[in-house]
C-alpha cells in the first residue's frame, strides 16, 4: 500500500489473468468493470490451475495454496498477462521475488457460512451426520464447538472443488451441512443457500477472507498506479495484520490457523482489535485462542500487532508445522 502512487491519466491496455471457475471470473469482471469504468481496455485471460485439477486430495496434502496461483504468475512473469486477481484466503503469505500484492479491494463478509437443507445449525444435526469442509482451520473449529456440545457422533469430512462443486456434492446427499465463505455465495448470487452466518465468536474466519487481492509484477508501476483507485485502506490494514499472522506462523492449507481484524470503531480511526486461533490438527491440545488490540495507522503498525498475536499463539502452546509439540 503506497500513498505516493497515484491515478494513471493515461487508459492503459491490460490483461487480467484469473481461474475459470464461476467466482474467479466473477472476482476478474468485478475489476474489470471497475477499471472498463476509469477508461482502461481490459481483457481476460481464463486459467485451470493444478489446484482446480487435484480435487481426490487435501490441498495440504498436494501443496497447498499456491497450487491456486502459480500458473497465474507465470502468465505475468511471460507478459500473457498484466495483473492477476485473487481471493485474498487463497495467496501463498510469500510471493515469488519479483511479484507484488499491489492492491487489496474493499471486503465483502468475512464470515463462514452454514448451507445445509437438513439442518438449521451444528445443534440441530442428526444422529451420525456428515460436516463437508476442505479447510484445517474449519476442522479444529468444528471440531471444538462439536465437542462443546457433547457430539462425538459427528464426522467432519474432506470436501474440494470449486464452490458449484461443492454444493453439487451436498445437494447430492454426500453430506448433511458444509461450510463455506459467505462472501463467495453472496458475490454469485446464492446467499439464499446459506441457513446460517457464524459470528467470528463461533467460528473465526480466515486471514484475508472475503476479500480481493490483486497481484503484480512489482515492476509494472504503471499497472500499480492504475489499480490505486480501487484500494481500500481500512481492509488492506486489517488483512496485512491477519496475514502477519499466518506468515509467521507458516500459514498455508496445513496449518489449522484463522486469524481476523476488526476495527472496534470508525475504520482507520478507531483501535483494530485481531483474533487469531490455532488447532492441533491431530487433536492432541486444546484450541488456543488469543487477541490483541493496537492503533494502527500503517502497514508498520499492522504488522506489529500481527506479531503481537504470533507471541500469545505461541505462549498459549500453537506451533508451527514443522515445530514439535510440547508433551
């Protein structure tokens, strides 16, 4: 986030590449009307990744999630491609040298979303019902508010694809409920699915979740001055202190870990509150579950209190993937 960058006066012709699925070419059409808008000529440039193609496996079992974006960097390392759209949840916290997260776009809901068509909530479910999620953080959640609730009965069950695929899979009878971001449902017009919003008390969402990032060559300035415009501030601040959390805690779709800003007032004006939680993938310890709450004004101070959390993580037993655990 510079503030020194600012509008491009001239209309630039550009390329956007993007997944094909339905909600990665709704997140490209998005930008692309909101720059179509200011007089620049944009085209895309579908993409099928490894991860659209690997859908047997965990990502945490195939490489995580930069099986998501790879192909699309490579489109903008060979010029095919000028920019590249992202759902924020999905970016590797590392990029490759040379390429740039150069904006981040105004949040839609940052919450999971309960769709189901036999049961109302996780209290309702039947005797020996069936949780579909493909998502270590929305395992150790579930399987805490499960066990809170006495539910032993219940099994939570891998389930990949894109978001039509996975609701294909339930309407199939594969499973009783799944969890999904609600801002995915909301962007395709499928809010009507959702039977239930969790609170981030019930379920603490995603670094990044909801919303959109937008990546770069880092030496495309003329791209990064173009997309300034469609920059927001106050979601760029909260992602870079929940994504803070997750790089040092060597986040990626191994790591059971869900981390998320809030500002606690008038966004940039008021204090950012951050939660983070983290869970034994192996069920070994508790959930740990911290928070922090500073005033941040910049990129600096986000990272702080990302860093803040890490250090309550760890006092509380959270680990990294490769860290053993405490007996």
């Amino acid at each position: 986030m510079n503030d020194a960058v600012t509008d491009h006066n001239s209309p630039l012709s550009l390329t956007i590449a993007t997944r094909e699925s339905r909600l990665a070419l709704w997140q490209a059409e998005h930008v692309q009307s909101l720059l179509r808008a200011r007089g620049h000529a944009i085209e895309l440039l579908g993409m099928t990744t490894r991860g659209d193609q690997i859908l047997d496996r965990s990502l945490s079992k195939v490489g995580g999630k930069g099986l998501f974006v790879k192909e699309l960097e490579v489109a903008l390392e060979q010029g095919r491609a000028d920019l590249a759209v992202h759902s924020l949840k999905d970016m590797p916290m590392e990029l490759p040298e040379g390429f740039e997260l150069a904006c981040v776009m105004e949040r839609e809901d940052p919450r999971d979303a309960w769709v189901s068509s036999v049961c109302a909530d996780l209290e309702s479910l039947p005797q020996d019902a069936v949780i579909g999620t493909s998502s270590l953080r929305r395992v150790v959640l579930l399987r805490a508010a499960l066990e809170r609730l006495g539910r032993d009965d219940v099994k939570i069950e891998p389930l990949r694809g894109n978001l039509d695929t996975r609701l294909r899979k339930l309407d199939e009878g594969g499973y009783h409920a799944i969890v999904l971001a609600a801002a995915g449902l909301k962007r395709l017009g499928l809010e009507s699915r959702i039977r239930k919003v969790f609170s981030p008390e019930e379920m603490l969402p995603a670094a990044g979740q909801g919303a959109l990032g937008i990546e770069l060559r880092q030496d495309r300035t003329e791209v990064a001055a173009a997309l300034a415009p469609l920059a927001h501030r106050a979601t760029w601040l909260a992602v870079a202190a929940e994504r803070a959390v997750s790089r040092a805690m060597g986040g990626s779709c191994s790591m059971p870990l869900a981390a998320h800003a809030s500002w606690q007032g008038e966004p940039l004006t008021s204090p950012l509150r951050l939660d983070a939680a983290w869970g034994d993938p192996d069920g070994r310890i508790a959930l740990v579950r911290v928070h922090a709450v500073a005033s941040v004004t910049g990129l600096d101070a986000a990272e702080a209190l990302g860093q803040q959390v890490v250090e309550l993580l760890r006092q509380g037993g959270a680990t990294r993937p490769a860290d053993p655990i405490a007996p």
